[in-house]
C-alpha cells in the first residue's frame, strides 16, 4: 500500500509540472488571437503567482482540516478544471478568470505534496520526485507543440493537458482511502492541541525567516537564469540567438538530469551536504560565464548551474521537519512556497530592469548576489537549527 501510494505521489508530481511551462510555449499564438501585446503574459503569469502564494499561505489550514490526500485531490481537480477553462477560452480577460482557481490549486498541492513526502520517504524520493516535476514541465511544451503543428491550435493543447489532469483526479479519488490509512496513523502521533499556525507565528519560529529567504533566493536565481540567459548570451556574448536558445533549455536538462543524480547522492549524503554541494556547483557555473572560452564556456556555466540548482529546493524542503518538527513542518513549507513565489515574481524583472537601463553584462554579478545571499541564510538556519536541537 505503502509503495502504491508512492506510486501516485509521482503521477502527482509529473501533473505539477505538465502546466508550468504551457503559457510560455502558447502565448506566441495566443496574443495575437486576443489582439493584446506581448507583455500581457505578464499578468495571467502573476495572478496564478498570487493565487499560488495565497493558497501555500493557508496549506497548513487546509491540510489540518482535511488531510494532504483531500487537498492533493481538490487543487489537482481545481487545476483540471482551470486547464479547461483555458481549452475553451477565446479572449484575454476569460484567462484572466481561469487563471484564479490555476494559481489556487497548484500553490495548496505543492505545499501538501512536499510535506508529506518530507514526513514519510526518504531524501532520495524527493529529489526523483521533483525530477519528475521535470519531465512534466519539459512534456508540456512538446504536447503544445503537437496540438498547433497539427493545426489544433493552442486550444486543443490546453485541452489535452486538462484531460492528462481530470484522469489523475480520478485516480487521486480512487487512491482516497490509502491517504486515510497513513493520515489516521499520523493523528495518532500529533497532540490534540495542535492547530494551524498564524502567518505571525511562522515568522517568529527560530530558523523560519532565515529558511524564507533561503528559498526567496534560491528561486529568483532559478527563474532568472532560465530567463534571461539567452538574451546575456546573445547580447554579451555575441552568440546566435538559435544556439544561445538551445543553450538556455540545456539549464533545465541539468537541472532535471540533477535531480535524478541526486537521489543516488542523498545515500551517501545528508540534506546539509547536498544544498552546499549544490551552491558550489553553481558558484563554478556563474564563474565559468566569466571566462574568455566564448560558446563552450558559457555552455558549460549553464550546464553547471543546472546541476547545481537540482538538489537545492527538494533537500530543503525534506530538512524542514527535521529543522522545525513535524508539526510545524507544513506551516513552514506552507511559507517556503510563499517565498519563492515572491521571488519568481520580483527578482527576474528586477535584472531585466538592469538589462535595460544599465547593462546585461551584470548577469553574472546578479546571480552571484542572490547565491550569496542564499549561502548565509542557509548558514543561519543550520545554525539557529543546531541550537534549538541541542
């Protein structure tokens, strides 16, 4: 039971990351369709943001209340539903309206789904499972990519992805009764009195704020280098834009073939280990940008940062019961999500602000910033971690 409920945790994670990356494959089609500018992707990519920062903000609330197996199967049955609103939407502002219960459902899954596994498997599974999140988010696109080169148009693609979504719904109602299992199991342990945390008692936890800006951090530096390493290439570099294009998708291909590295890494080493091998790896990678090599050193940097990024988020996220207890574990991941939300919103745009007005060549220096940031308040938590476990 136990391996078969794993076995729906994955399906799960390769749904999380199916959505991620269709507008950005689509948008190129739909703007044109809706007579709107390009920018406008901006805002349906911030209400699902905000939507998902609300939702991880209230996980703790919402997992208490009805466990992580009702949540995982309403915010994937939201984000099924959101998907075929999409399917079926013809103008700007519907999207807008979808975009809503998007946002809502994926913030509340992800929240649940990484403090569950946090609580019951193994460093190893969290790394494989958010490599399965990167199968999805790199599915996504070629799915889109069949739907309009067969002249289904980009409709037809949101809607194969929201039927991908309404089977795994059903397969999270049936497996229902396994969640109970393991959940009753669960409030056998907790105290009676535990309830859901304010967003006010979060923060005031030893180690909490440190572990929100670690995150904020580490997924600014994520998002940013997957959006703006093109245009630093073709602009500092001097690289064609086609190869500084396929360049760019190696940076997820590193942080994908990372994640699954790294699983057979966690038997060797602890969460600890793993985030700092990460930094260093990244570390090298910016530096290697630096370097007067052209095509091949800023391949290898970004190969290199990939591999870097891959075991950073999902060893952080596994550490947090052992950080902050298991009964305060969905309350902090709840704000971990939160944070780096925040980030993907504010950060990138921030350094293309840069770009524009001062200069691209500060890419490396940006990211170098916020990795380290990320390392000291890394530090901070270990050592507010080490002093509250004695």
């Amino acid at each position: 039971m136990f391996h078969l409920l794993l076995t729906v945790i994955y399906l799960s994670f390769i749904s999380l990351g199916l959505p991620d990356s269709l507008l950005g494959s689509a948008w190129p089609s739909m703007y044109q369709e809706f007579h709107v500018p390009v920018s406008y992707a901006g805002i349906i990519s911030m209400i699902i943001a905000l939507g998902t920062i609300v939702s991880s903000l209230k996980s703790d609330w919402l997992t208490k209340k009805l466990g992580a197996g009702k949540v995982t199967l309403i915010s994937v049955a939201m984000t099924a539903l959101a998907l075929f609103g999409f399917s079926v939407s013809h103008s700007f502002w519907l999207l807008c309206l979808w975009a809503i219960p998007y946002g809502l459902g994926a913030g509340s899954v992800d929240a649940a789904l990484n403090n569950y596994v946090a609580l019951h498997y193994t460093s190893r599974h969290m790394s494989w499972l958010h490599c399965m999140w990167g199968v999805g988010a790199s599915l996504g696109p070629y799915i889109m990519g069949y739907a309009l080169t067969g002249g289904q148009g980009w409709n037809m693609g949101y809607g194969y992805i929201a039927s991908l979504q309404i089977v795994l719904t059903v397969i999270l109602l049936i497996s229902l009764p396994l969640w109970k299992k393991q959940e009753a199991s669960d409030s056998e342990q907790e105290s009676e009195t535990s309830k859901p945390l304010t967003l006010a008692e979060i923060v005031r936890i030893p180690g909490a704020k440190a572990v929100m800006v670690t995150f904020f951090c580490y997924c600014a530096l994520e998002q940013t280098t997957g959006l703006w390493a093109s245009s630093y290439l073709v602009l500092h570099k001097n690289i064609p834009a086609q190869t500084a294009a396929g360049f760019a998708s190696l940076f997820y291909i590193g942080i994908t073939v990372g994640r699954a590295l790294s699983g057979f890494l966690t038997m060797k080493l602890n969460d600890q280990q793993m985030v700092r091998l990460g930094q260093a790896l990244v570390a090298v990678g910016i530096a290697t940008f630096l370097l007067p090599f052209g095509e091949y050193a800023a391949l290898t940097g970004l190969i290199l940062i990939g591999l870097g990024c891959a075991p950073i988020y999902p060893c952080i996220i596994h550490s947090t019961p052992y950080h902050f207890g298991a009964d305060k574990s969905q309350a902090v991941i709840g704000v971990q999500m939160a944070s780096a939300y925040v980030g993907i919103c504010l950060m990138p745009p921030m350094f293309g602000m840069i770009a524009a007005h001062i200069t691209v060549t500060l890419f490396p220096v940006y990211l170098s910033g916020l990795l380290l940031f990320m390392f000291l308040m890394h530090e901070l938590l270990l050592r507010s971690s080490r002093k509250e476990n004695g």
